[in-house]
C-alpha cells in the first residue's frame, strides 16, 4: 500500500509537492479505508483533478520513471533519463528527487533517491517491523565523483561473510545506479519485499495502454472471462460477452510482411513465453506454445445478440468502440483487486468512455469489499465523480500550476466545505482552484463572432 509520494524538480514539479495517502478523521464512507489496528488508516482511492497541463499526469510519470529506475537499472555509461523542471535555469542543474513510503508484508518502509542525468547523488532505504525504525543503507556521492554507502545492521546481517558481501556490492555500484537495483540483481534476501512491490503490486496504465495479458487472460481463466462478460452487458455496451478463440497458425496469411528473421524468432519460442502480434488490419493476437509443442495463436471476439432471431454474432474486438475497448483493458485492475494486494493507477481513467461508465467503474471497486487490500489512484477531468455520495474529501486531490509554470499538489480536506455544497458546482465556479481560466474567444481574429 502506498503511504505516500513525494516529487522535486521533475518535468512540471519544480518545488517538494506529496501525494499523501492517509485518511484525515473524515468519516464519510468508512468502508473507503484501509484500516490497521496499530497503524493510521490508509485511502483506498485518490482521485485527482486539474486542468490540461496542470501536472496530473506528470505525477504517474513520476512515479513510473521511479520504478522503471528501480526495477531494470541502467547500462555502463547509461545517461539517466530524467528531466528537470525547465522553467527556471536554477533547476536545469540541480537533481531531481523521488521519495515512496509504503506499506507492505508487515513492514513499512521508506525509500528514495536523488538524481540528475549522470549518477544517483543520494539514496537511502529505512524500514518500520516492529515500532523501531531501522537503517539499511545511507548512500552519498561526493562532489569528486566518490561513492559512500553506510550499511546498516538490518542489511548487514550479524556475520561477516554477509557484510563483506553487502559491502563488496556498494564498492562495485555504478554512479549511475540505484544501490537497490544492485543489491536486487544480487539477490540480497533483505530488500526482496520492497522490490516485488514496485515489479508487481504498483501498476501503472496510461491513457493508451493495452492489457498485456488480456487474451491470455481470457482463454485460462474461467472466471475472469465470465467478470468481463457481465461487467460489458451490465454497461450497456451492447456485448453480451466475450469468446475466446483459436485461430490457425499461418504466419504468410496473417503477417505476410513479417521478416524471415522475426518469423524464425517466434517459431522458436518456449512454453513460458507469452508473444503479442498485432495484424497489419489492426487485430490483436497472442502467441503461444502448448504443452505437446504446438504453436497456438490466440484472439478474443464480442458476441452481441442479433435482433428477434434468438441468434448471436461475433465481432472482431477492434471493432468496438473506443470507450468498450479501454474499459475492457481497465476491468483486470478490478479482478486482480479481489484476489491480490495491487496499487493501480490509471491516468485519465475517463479517456473514451462515457462519465456514468467512469462512475460505474469506480463504484465497483470502492464497493466491493473483497476489492479491500489495494489501491486505486487515478487522474480525471470527469466533474460528475466529484460528489460525496461518491467520495470522501480527502480521496479528492487537486493539481494547479502557479504563476511561474510550477504544478502543485492539495486535498479538498484543506477547504472548509459546507456538507451540502455540490463538489461538482463548487470545482466548476472556481472555489478549489485546479480548473483553466479561458481567455475571450473575440479577442482572436479568426474567431470573431458574426452578428
């Protein structure tokens, strides 16, 4: 569970702005919380607001630069790609800085770093077990280049042999790498929890993002088929469900323009291996080898009724809407939710699809109680989600740019709101902020207005 995030000096974040995840002592929807007995309860949903180019999506940027960082490292010589705030010269040099608190498999931990385009500056890990925080390691890179990294006894361990181990992986870490990737590449048991957080309990999905595992999904897993099935009719969307099919491997009929070399690669695949393929016509496919050695190609189809005939027809998914398409990618966030502990965040959760269908979705999540154990952060220009029948005020975040192009980050639990005030009126009007102030189209000349 994410605790909270903190951003400086990257891409529109040029000052500290944190993404707090702690619930105020609101006690609208109760049921919204994570709640411990020995720790302050956690939101189980944030969902944030601003105008375009306010920063919102800057925010999952962020967060997925982090862990793309964390989780796959970077090469020898490798620049970092991060990118500073740009608007003040002053920023263009200094490193930027990432900071999660998490809560995860008992422990809370607290990890961050600092970093311009050529080394990691500073990094630090401390973890909460018990009541005691504990240091696993300090590290710092002087101003001539040298690394230092202080060890703690929690990733020390109390025999030799492991310190000198842990040790020799600080000596032989790379300026530009995270001391936690190496420790992670060597294996090093202690820091394992933190690291399977960020490979696969934080999901991130983007405006145009696919399911990866959607197909494959879909034919193994019985239940979930039958989930999307009547998640789509009870949307609406005009599908009655989804059918998984097997489609005859023909590499020249299907991919006729694929080279000789890709063609080898993939006749070649193992057991384990998942390959997507997309068609030339635009049709999605899955690729795959049984377990007697066969090549499989995998697709899914939306069966919607034909009128009067008590009959069906089979549409290919590509051509269904827009809106039934990314909702189908986003339904795994509400599967995988009830089986597992997963903090999801979806940038412009309401990208093609209709404001009562955003609303569904969220409702489906924050209401389903086996739905408890994860987190779901989103970015939305959809007003309608903003009512308390709906949300609690601390779950709503705000993203406003201030006069120098800086974007900045508050609660509406900052605001003294009336109970009965209309969120949506009041966000609309202007009284939270986080909204775009239009200029007067008259004034332009290719806009005039003819009497």
């Amino acid at each position: 569970m994410l605790i909270q995030f903190t951003i400086e000096n990257f891409l529109s974040f040029k000052e500290e702005n944190a993404l707090n995840m702690l619930a105020t002592t609101d006690r609208k929807h109760k049921h919204h919380l994570l709640t411990n007995k020995k720790k302050k309860p956690l939101l189980r949903t944030a969902a944030l607001y601003g105008a375009n180019g306010s920063g919102k999506s800057n925010l999952i940027r962020a967060m997925a630069f982090a862990q793309d960082l964390i989780v796959e490292g970077t090469r020898p010589k490798q620049r970092i790609d991060v990118t500073p705030f740009k608007l003040d010269k002053s920023c263009w040099q200094a490193p930027s800085r990432f900071e999660f608190i998490i809560n995860y498999q008992g422990a809370i931990y607290t990890y961050g770093f600092v970093v311009d385009e050529k080394e990691v500056r500073e990094e630090w890990l401390f973890a909460i077990h018990n009541i005691k925080e504990v240091t696993l390691f300090e590290r710092l890179t002087t101003r001539n280049g040298k690394i230092k990294v202080e060890i703690g006894p929690s990733l020390a361990g109390k025999k030799a042999k492991k310190h000198q181990f842990v040790k020799f992986i600080a000596e032989g870490t790379r300026p530009n790498n995270l001391f936690l990737h190496e420790l992670y590449e060597k294996n090093v048991a202690e820091i394992m929890p933190l690291i399977d957080w960020f490979r696969a309990v934080l999901i991130i999905i983007g405006p145009e993002s696919n399911y990866r595992d959607l197909i494959f999904d879909a034919h193994m897993n019985g239940q979930f088929l039958q989930f999307m099935g009547d998640f789509l009719r009870a949307a609406d969307t005009g599908v009655d469900g989804i059918v998984p099919e097997k489609v005859e491997f023909n590499f020249e009929k299907l991919f006729p323009d694929l080279p000789e070399s890709m063609k080898s690669k993939l006749t070649n695949i193992s057991t384990n291996e998942r390959i997507l393929l997309s068609a030339p016509d635009g049709r999605r496919f899955a690729m795959m080898r049984e377990p007697n050695g066969e090549l499989t190609l995998l697709k899914l189809k939306a069966r919607h009724h034909l009128k009067d005939a008590g009959e069906h027809i089979d549409f290919e998914i590509e051509n269904e809407s827009d809106g039934t398409r990314r909702l189908m990618d986003l339904l795994p966030a509400l599967l995988h939710s009830k089986s597992s502990e997963k903090v999801y965040l979806i940038d412009e959760i309401d990208r093609s699809m209709h404001p009562l269908l955003s609303r569904m979705f969220l409702e489906a999540y924050l209401n389903d109680p086996e739905c408890g154990r994860g987190q779901l952060i989103i970015t939305t220009h959809e007003s309608q989600l903003l009512d308390r029948n709906l949300l609690r005020r601390d779950e709503i975040w705000f993203a406003e740019k201030d006069k120098n192009g800086g974007s900045h980050l508050y609660s509406l639990s900052e605001f003294k709101v009336r109970n009965d005030l209309k969120l949506e009126k009041g966000y609309l009007d202007g009284r939270f902020g986080a909204i775009p102030f239009l200029g007067d189209l008259e004034n332009l000349p290719y806009c005039s207005v003819r009497e």
